[in-house]
C-alpha cells in the first residue's frame, strides 16, 4: 500500500535533520511530503518530497479550503489542522491508500515492523499522536476530523481558536474516533521520551533501565538495556525526542555509518556492527554533566519563561 506523511515546517530545520532524513530513507514503502522554508541544501532520498512555501502562502491555502475564519498565528497551531490534512491536501493524497503526519524531532527505525500489511487492512487510523499518525484515504476518514466527542470541542472551535486544542491527538480525534465506529490502533508502541528529564524516560507505558540507550542499526531502532544483569534490546518503530536540544557528534560520515547510538546528550554516528556487549552499554549509559546541568537549565528556562506568560492571566482572575 501506498502511505503519504505530510509534515509542514517552518523555521530552521532541526539540527539532526539529516539524521531524520537518513532514517527515513530506509523506510522505502512510506513517503514523505515536506512543506518547507529552509532552503539549505540537503541530501534528500527518493522518498522524501519537497515543496519550498511559506507560512503565510500555507495558510492562505488553508484558509481557501474553508468557508469561515481560521485561526493560525504561528505553525505551531497547525497541529490542530492535521487530522483535517486528508481534506485540505486532497490534490497530493490522491494517489495514496493512506495519508498521514508526523513531526522532525525523531528518528525511525523499520516502519514496517510495525505498520504491517495486516495493520493497513485492519484499521482506519495507526497510532494515536501527532509525531506519527496514519488515516486511510477515503471519504469518511478524509471528513473524519468534522466527527464530534463528548464534551470535546467541534473542529470549527479548534480552527476559529489561537488556542492549542492538540486535535491531532489525545485532546481531539484520539477521543473523538472512540465515540465512532472507525477502527483505529490507538496503543502508544513507540519510544516518546519526556523532556521533563535529562535521563531518557518514557511517556507512556514502556519501561525504563538504570543502563539504557537507543541503537539505530541499519535501519532497525531498539532499546539495548541490562535486566537482571542480562542484556537485552527491545525493538521500537521510532524514537521521539520533544523539545530536546541534541548534539550530534560525526565520529564517521552519515554515508558510512551503520550504526546511531542515541543517549541523553545526543547521537553519536558509527561504523560497527560490535553492538551487543556490556562495553558498548557501559559508554554509552554514562552521562555527561556539562550536558546534564545544560539541560536543566534550559527546563528552568522555560519554566520562568511560562510563568511570565501566565502570571498576569492569574492576577487578572484575582
């Protein structure tokens, strides 16, 4: 089957986009449309499509596809707009069985693993956040965003409203598909780490270790772990990392690395294929403290920043 992820960006990209990229090119049966304004030059895969545009020519395009006022001040908000995505890129989906969207702050590891043939036939909707989420392409999951949850917000609501609903996923259509009959696989399978911790935590359901890291290994992404003074892996179909600042270090060229190990402080390309031993997880558990106190410090950061923001909100309900 034929899968289209529409992702629009806007902004410099992300520091490890060409690890993104690199990852996605692995996934050979999942496109990718990308909707751009950073035109540096990048080593892009078949895959993956490109349109350079910009935020404003997006949201007059948006805008044309609806009958009243929408509300889109920054691209942030467009995150309420994706399930409405099947709609309003209706010319560029057209030729696909699925549609989706998904976010650049990750990395992939075999799609496919997961996403199976079986699943496609299956189910209407994959996956139930906004980093990554599949509809079928047809009629009633293209108007599927029009649906309306118990005590939820209609889709006019959330795109008339500057405010962040998160349509895209638990606060909106997740919910909302519960009180329909469509069929959508809403378990949380992938590897979305909190960016309320320096040490890499899950966010829903999956299980922590004292000695962890992330392995990409040609194409395949695991979590490698000691339990019970064993050492094990356990595969996953992506890794998210929201809101993290992540350095990357090239200890050999992207086009010669087979492996890319992912920990607190970022990723570190490499070409070996001796990965599963103690050594291999002894350096790369260790954490680094410059980035340690570098990363609460930016949390602390935000955390004033937040505040500031809501304060006068508070004083005026006083």
């Amino acid at each position: 089957m034929k899968i289209l992820i529409i992702i629009p960006y806007f902004g410099k990209l992300p520091n490890y986009f060409e690890l993104w990229l690199h990852s996605a090119r692995f996934n050979k049966t999942f496109e990718w449309l990308l909707l751009l304004d950073d035109t540096k030059n990048y080593d892009f895969p078949e895959n993956v499509h490109v349109e350079y545009t910009s935020f404003l020519s997006l949201k007059k395009y948006i805008q044309s596809k609806f009958d009243f006022p929408i509300a889109l001040s920054s691209p942030y908000k467009l995150c309420d707009f994706r399930p409405a995505y099947g709609y309003i890129f209706n010319d560029y989906v057209r030729d696909y069985n699925f549609w989706g969207y998904g976010d650049l702050d990750l990395l992939y590891g075999n799609l496919s693993n997961f996403i199976t043939d079986e699943f496609l036939s299956k189910y209407d909707r994959i996956l139930p956040c906004g980093h990554l989420s599949l509809f079928r392409n047809n009629d009633m999951m293209n108007s599927s965003y029009r649906l309306q949850g118990p005590n939820l917000p209609s889709y006019k609501e959330v795109f008339s409203t500057d405010k962040s609903f998160t349509f895209d996923e638990w606060g909106g259509v997740t919910r909302i598909f519960k009180a329909h009959p469509i069929n959508q696989y809403a378990e949380a399978i992938m590897a979305d780490i909190s960016w309320y911790s320096f040490k890499f935590k899950h966010t829903m359901g999956q299980v922590n270790y004292k000695k962890e890291c992330f392995v990409w290994n040609n194409g395949i992404l695991f979590q490698l772990f000691e339990k019970n003074k064993s050492l094990e892996t356990k595969e996953f179909p992506y890794i998210h990392l929201q809101k993290r600042k992540m350095e990357v270090n090239y200890s050999v060229p992207l086009d010669l690395a087979t492996t890319i190990v992912i920990t607190p402080q970022g990723f570190e390309t490499l070409n070996t294929s001796d990965i599963l031993n103690r050594a291999f997880l002894d350096r790369y558990s260790r954490y680094n403290i410059r980035a340690f106190l570098s990363f609460y410090s930016r949390l602390a950061k935000r955390g004033v920043k937040r505040l500031r923001k809501k304060l006068p909100q508070f004083l005026n309900k006083r």
